[in-house]
C-alpha cells in the first residue's frame, strides 16, 4: 500500500511537471477566455439591439444583461473599446503585453455596428 501510495504520488509529481500537462492547462485557459468573449459578445450584442448603442463601457452591461462580469483566465479584467463603428472586447493573455505568441497572444472579439 506505501509502494502504491508512492508511486501515485510520484505520477501526479511527474503529469504536472510534464509539458504536455503544462500545455494542455494553457490550452484550457485559452478556450475559457474565448467561451468568455462570446458571451460578453451576445451580450454587447443583445444590449445594442436594445439600445440602439453599445454599451460605454462592460459594466453597463451588469446586472440587466449579465450578473457579472468575468476575469479573463489570468484573472484580469476584459479590455473594452468602443466607437461609433464598433467595439472590441480584448484579453491581452497570460503576459498581459500587447501582442505575443500561444498563451500570451491577444484574444479578442469585435463587435460591428450594423
């Protein structure tokens, strides 16, 4: 049983180290922050056809369109701009740096006014 133990403790050691693990949870964090863009997508969205207008900023959208607004996967807020044209929702990624590559890349959703 302590053999057992051990080594189970030794594979979880071993699957979290690993880069295929390390992947697979930025892989994770990358889908969640695009479910979140298209949901602050439909909601901008559904609040513009009821409005006429984009909403100024995310949090006009709380709580008649949304209870609240989500983190990105790095748990920091969604960056909002808005024009007369359109409006993008953006998350800078794990670097929280404009630009980047896998994990730190920009996510973005933007939203035309038609």
């Amino acid at each position: 049983q302590l053999l057992a133990a051990v080594l189970g403790s030794c594979l979880l050691f071993w699957l979290i180290l690993s880069p295929g693990f390390c992947c697979n949870i930025n892989d994770q964090k990358v889908g969640l922050v695009k479910s979140h863009l298209e949901i602050l997508r439909e909601a901008t969205q559904t609040y513009r056809a009821q409005t006429g207008k984009f909403p100024a900023s995310l949090d006009d959208m709380v709580p008649d369109y949304m209870q609240r607004l989500p983190m990105d996967a790095w748990d920091v807020p969604y960056q909002y701009q808005v024009s007369q044209a359109s409006c993008t929702i953006t998350s800078l990624g794990e670097d929280g740096v404009v630009g980047g590559e896998g994990v730190n890349q920009d996510l973005s959703e933007t939203i035309l006014n038609q």
